[in-house]
C-alpha cells in the first residue's frame, strides 16, 4: 500500500477484494473511515484475565487465556484423533477441540503455559463449555516462530489488546490486522488525506486531541488514559457534526415564510377557555405561551411537545388550534390510527360543546366546525368534510393518513399537529404541508416522555417543550406483576379484581399482543412445547376474549376491539366502552394511545413481557384518569430472573414516564437516530451513547448553533462539510428533514 488512502475510498482498493467482501457483507464496513472507525469494543491487558466463568453460550467469543493442558485422544476404536486442550484465566477453563489429522499441528502450537486470542462458538459437550476448531493467534512468539518473522514478541509485550465488533467469518485479530495496515499507512504520510471535521478553535477550547491523535490511541493504545482520551474526542465527533447537521436544518427552516396567526382577545379561544370547569396546570400554561409566541412569528413554528401520558397534552394542542382558528386559519390533527382519530374527535367535540357546531342552529357565537376525515368513511360523509373543508366552515380537521390524499384542499391551512410522530413518515407529513399556499406551522406529540438528549438528537430539528406534571384529581395507579406460570393463584385473583370492579360499577381493559383471526393461529393452543411462554405464539384477543366469557368473567359485558375490525364496529365498540355500556374491553394496542376513559380502573397485559417499557408505561396511562383508585397488572409466564421479567419489575416499580424511557432506551440499544428504525445493531452512533453522554450531546449542540448562527453555508469549514455530506446520504437526509 504505497499510496496514502482517503477515508471515503473503498476498502477492496487498499486491503484486496477478498477481506473488503467479507467486511462489507458482515460488518457493513465498505470505506477506510467506516474501518477506521470500527472501534474495539474492549481491551484485554496482557496481565489481565478473561472471565471464562461468564462466556454465553452459543455465542461467537473471543477470548485471552492461558493454555494449561494439552491432550490427544482417540475414538472410534482408534481410527480417530481429537486433540482437546484446556484454556484457563483464573476464574474458569474452557476446553478448545480439533480433530482430524491437523490435530497433530495444533499441539505443536498449542503447548502448555502459552498464552493466545482464541475465537469460535461457544457449546456445551458432556457438562463442559468448548470452542470446536476455533481460530487462534498466539499471543507469546517462540524463538522459532521469530525467526521466521511470523511475529514479534513485543508488538504484544506492553500494548492493551484490541478487541473488535468481530464476526464468524473474521476475527477480532484480523480486523486488527487489516486496521493495523491503514494505520502504518495513514501514519507513514504524516495523515496528510484525513479531514478533521472539528474546528481548530473548538478543539482548542474543549481540550480535544487531534483526529489522527485519536484514531492511534483508540487502536493502538498504550495506557488506558490514551482510551479515555480518544474515546473523548470521537464522542464529540459524532455529537458535532450531528448537531451541526440538525442546527442548520433548524437554521433554514427559520428563514422560512408563515402567516403570523395571533389569536383575538374575545374569540374562539377565549370563549372555550371560560367555559374550563378546570384551571390549566401551571406546565400547560407555560407550554401553551411559548406554543403562542411561536404562531405570532411570521416564520413557521416546528415544536416538539414531549410529556408524562395524561400530562393533559391534547389540551394544550386543542387550544392552539382554537388559537389558529380564531386568526382566520383552519388546524388540522394528523392521528396514527382510525381509532384515535376518532377518540380525538370524540374527546374534542365533548371538550368544545357548541363551540364546533359552527354552521348550525345550535352553535354559540365563536363557533366552529370540526370535521372528521379517515379512508374508511361513507362516500357522502367523506364528500361533506371535503367541502367544508375546502370552503373553509370547517376550522379544525382531525384525520388519519387520508388528510394526505390528493382530493383533499385546504381552504387557509395554518397548524399541523402530529400526533404520535414516529408513525408517519416524512413524505405523509410533507404531503400536508404542501397543501397549504403558505407554510403551516408545525406541532409535534410524542405519546410518552423521551430524555432531553435523545429529543436533542432524533427531533434535534425542532424547539422542545416538556409537560411533567399531571393535572390535578388524577388518581394514582398501583401495578404489580402476575406471575401466572410461578403462581396460578395470582393470575385467579386478577381476574377475581376486575370482577370486583366491574360490580363497583368501573371498566377494564385486557390487551393481548395479537388478534388471533389467521386460522394457523388459532389451532394447537396446548400442544407440549407451545406451552413454554418464550415458544407458543403470543396470547390472542380473540382467544382470551372466549375464555373469559366463558369462564373467569361470565356474566360481565365483554366486548373486544381489533385493527381488522369494519371502522363502524371498531367505532361502535368504543362509543359504548366509552358510555358505561362495556364493563371489560378485550383489546389489542389499538387502544395504546389517545383514549380517554375516566371511569376505566384496571388495565391487565396479557404476556406483558412481549411489549416495550414506553408501551408498557403508555398502556397503563389509560387507566387513573378519574379520582378512582387504579390499578395495572402485568401478566408474564418468564422465569422471575429472567431479564423480561427484571423490565416489568422496572416498570411496575415506577410512574415516573422519564425514567422508564431512559431503562427503554438501555434495554432496545439506541438504534441509528438518523434512521428510520427505533432500534438496531448498526448506528452512526458508534463511540457517543445518547443516553449516557448528556453532557457532550448539549455542549455540542450549543456549539454546532454558534458555528450555524455566524456561518450557515460552513464557508469557512471545508472539513466539517464533508463529514457532514458523509453522514448525511439521501436517506438520512430526508429523515432528518422531520421538522
């Protein structure tokens, strides 16, 4: 490799397409920098001893240790060799196997009291834990082995060991092999083709090390500090130009065009703001001012509304839509599903009164109309909210994806609120904007709280407002978790509970995690192996619904609700749940968000451990929402040490939704924030964790907005642009556009 490498060439030009192909297709690495950047994801020490005792089985591991016996064995009457070998590090062994005739050259090698890296699947074989036929590279060259210069003894003599993200097809040493070559490389022409995308000023202020300085330490480290000290400064790579990327996407939008839309002093919203039979928390308040400040602007508003489920955010996003309307303007709620958007339209209109019946007899003075719009509507129900639409009667919409539709014509459109933002996909949100001459206004609602840092990277585009507090007369809501495996008797008392409660005159809700209509699905209910709870399918509403019925819950008014059901029923069954006329809703998440029902006391999850903490957290959050006592229970058959059961443990221990999303965020990995994805293996985020590096994250944000303010092309950092145009493909580009 006489040439000196850029970071963005492809790999197959500098370390040959045989390794290049393995390392793109298992690993995802394609160009020098994504190898480079590849880090370790730990360091053995040369004193230092691996715990065996903790390696999981059926696992790919990479292990340093010791070997301390070596032995030939036959099989098969003598016909066959296996040469088995104990490794040890002082907490445990493990037994290393090979057979067949290369066994003879593994014993050469393998000699007892030397030392090697050893790679393979771990398995268990007659009580014992073993690596058959592992990869192995011995760490203390002999004398022999010198001399032919297969190795060098001090290259290991001093160094901390870098332990890759390896995988079956190549080991954590040859990747360190293939990182070792850029680097001599890299090093050899004084790095003269990497970009370092911190400013020098930046770096100087933070104390930052150069990237060079940090691409040595992380792989070729000679002391831990050297680890600290790279791992510092790549941290605020990520964080940087991230936030670079999210403040100039807030920098543009800001120069936009919008029609100010300040609401009068004695219409529509003030009209509903007398009729309240309860005062605003002191948090909606707050929030509902700066939601007001941002519509009188004449650039658009992009907003984040964040808060504790039943933090009264639907309040909050009505009266800013009263706000628009009462300035000329028409809002329209964009609902993940048919069936919140009818609960939004429902809980709205009751909310309202006579105020959204404008147009008709019994509407009051400041009157609007608010119009329902979903795909499953009659043609002339669907053709009247369009013309009222269009003509402007109606001043609020509440819809699903069919507000999206091409037919659909806004007469003034002048806020869109997203409820549940990460269901919808940018073009879906685009398309409604677009209907609008001049650019609406934007409000965002997530469903459940979310940390600051993770709001300042994955809706990093947006202004951020926080509701924690819940409004008063809210009842606090007890949750335990069932063990119905461990302990039948308490799953018995559950449904004994709801029973109870039904006679006290409250409803419950029972949410399994699927619905149970496919016809493979509901056959083999008991079948041996099925009745392990991580084996058998998940518990089925329409299942559960039957059991109940007819057993633990006969007699009590038992309805279920489903996705597959007609939108009339599904609307029918949610009416009557809503009036009193249900006592128990057998239900999939179709109710997880968006439903309000005061009198409902007890949620039961069936096969809990199959659901998120956030989903947990957000189902629960339908029950407490009147002064009755509530409670949560969640139904699991896992082991009581297992970790599922350790995350329902989390959950029942806490109504603190801000501390659960946190475990959430632990538990899922953090995923790619610049994708689509809510969690996955790869990230762009490989050296920063959002959730443990707060302060790197808004320390870069308030850097990346100074360097946007003052220079919003980057003119001046030629650097920092091609970082970002490396981190911001097309597909990022778009997601990132959310706001």
């Amino acid at each position: 490799m006489d040439r000196v490498p850029a970071l963005d060439e492809p790999l197959k030009k500098t370390l040959g397409g045989n390794t290049a192909k393995v390392l793109a297709e298992h690993l995802d690495l394609h160009t020098v920098g994504d190898l480079l950047h590849h880090y370790p994801r730990r360091y053995a020490e040369r004193g230092e001893l691996t715990a065996l005792a903790d390696l999981p089985l059926d696992e790919h591991v990479t292990v340093v240790a010791q070997v301390s016996k070596a032995s030939m064995k036959t099989f098969n009457h003598g016909k066959g060799m296996r040469l088995e070998v104990v490794v040890t590090d002082g907490s445990g062994s493990l037994t290393l196997v090979f057979f067949g005739r290369g066994a003879h050259h593994h014993q050469r090698e393998l000699l007892p009291g030397r030392r090697g890296m050893f790679a393979g699947k771990v398995s268990v074989f007659n009580h014992t834990r073993q690596l058959a036929h592992p990869d192995y590279e011995m760490l203390d060259k002999t004398a022999a082995e010198d001399a032919t210069g297969t190795g060098a003894v001090e290259s290991f003599a001093n160094q901390l060991l870098p332990l890759y993200p390896a995988c079956k097809q190549i080991a954590s040493w040859q990747l360190a092999k293939s990182v070792g070559a850029l680097l001599d490389t890299m090093e050899a022409s004084g790095w003269e083709e990497v970009a370092d995308p911190l400013p020098s000023a930046l770096r100087v202020s933070r104390g930052l090390g150069s990237l060079p300085e940090a691409l040595l330490k992380v792989h070729r480290p000679q002391t831990k500090a050297d680890i600290a000290d790279a791992r510092d400064r790549l941290k605020w790579d990520e964080a940087f130009v991230l936030q670079v990327a999210l403040a100039r996407r807030r920098f543009a939008d800001g120069q936009l065009p919008a029609a100010a839309r300040k609401p009068s002093a004695d219409g529509l919203l003030a009209a509903f703001d007398a009729r309240l039979p309860f005062t605003l928390t002191d948090g909606q308040r707050k929030v509902s001012a700066e939601i007001f400040d941002d519509l009188a602007t004449d650039h658009p508003m992009h907003r984040l509304l964040q808060g504790e489920v039943g933090s009264g955010k639907t309040m909050v996003a009505l009266r800013a839509m009263l706000g628009v309307v009462d300035a000329g303007g028409q809002a329209a709620m964009l609902a993940p599903t048919e069936v919140l958007a009818q609960q939004h339209h429902r809980s709205i209109t009751e909310m309202m009164g006579d105020l959204a019946e404008g147009g008709t007899l019994g509407g009051a003075e400041h009157s609007t109309k608010v119009v329902l719009l979903t795909g499953s509507m009659g043609v002339p129900a669907r053709r009247k909210a369009l013309l009222d639409l269009v003509s402007g009667d109606a001043g609020i919409v509440i819809g699903t994806h069919a507000l999206i539709e091409d037919k659909v014509r806004f007469h003034d459109l002048g806020l869109v609120v997203v409820d549940e933002q990460h269901r919808f996909g940018v073009e879906q949100r685009d398309a409604l904007r677009a209907k609008a001459e001049r650019l609406p206004h934007l409000l965002v609602m997530t469903a459940t709280p979310i940390p600051r840092t993770v709001a300042m990277t994955v809706f990093g585009d947006l202004e951020i407002s926080v509701l924690d507090e819940l409004p008063a007369g809210r009842s606090p809501i007890s949750s335990h978790v069932v063990p119905a495996k461990d302990k039948p008797h308490f799953l018995a008392r559950a449904w004994e509970r709801v029973r109870e409660e039904a006679q006290a005159g409250h409803q419950t809700y029972v949410v399994c995690p699927r619905i149970g209509d496919e016809p493979a699905e509901r056959t083999n209910k008991s079948a041996g192996a099925e009745d392990e709870a991580e084996r058998r399918p998940p518990l089925a509403v329409l299942d559960i619904a039957e059991q109940l019925a007819e057993g633990e819950l006969s007699g009590l008014r038992l309805e279920v609700l489903h996705g597959r059901m007609a939108p009339d029923a599904k609307d029918d069954v949610m009416r009557r749940y809503t009036a009193g006329e249900v006592d128990v809703l057998v239900a999939t998440t179709v109710i997880e968000v968006g439903v309000n029902v005061p009198n409902a006391t007890v949620m039961v999850i069936m096969d809990a451990d199959r659901f998120g903490v956030s989903q947990l957290h957000q189902l629960r959050g339908r029950v407490g929402r009147g002064s009755a006592p509530a409670l949560c229970l969640l139904v699991s058959e896992m082991h009581e040490a297992s970790p599922a059961r350790a995350r329902l443990a989390a959950v029942a221990g806490t109504l603190d939704g801000f501390a659960l999303s946190r475990i959430d965020l632990e538990q899922r990995r953090e995923g790619d924030v610049l994708g689509q994805a809510q969690s996955g293996v790869r990230s762009s985020l490989r050296m920063l964790t959002v959730i443990d590096d707060e302060e790197v994250i808004a320390a870069a944000r308030e850097e990346a907005a100074a360097i946007v303010a003052a220079d919003p092309a980057l003119t001046g950092f030629p650097e920092l642009r091609a970082a970002l145009d490396a981190l911001l493909d097309e597909e990022r580009e778009q997601y990132l556009d959310k706001g």
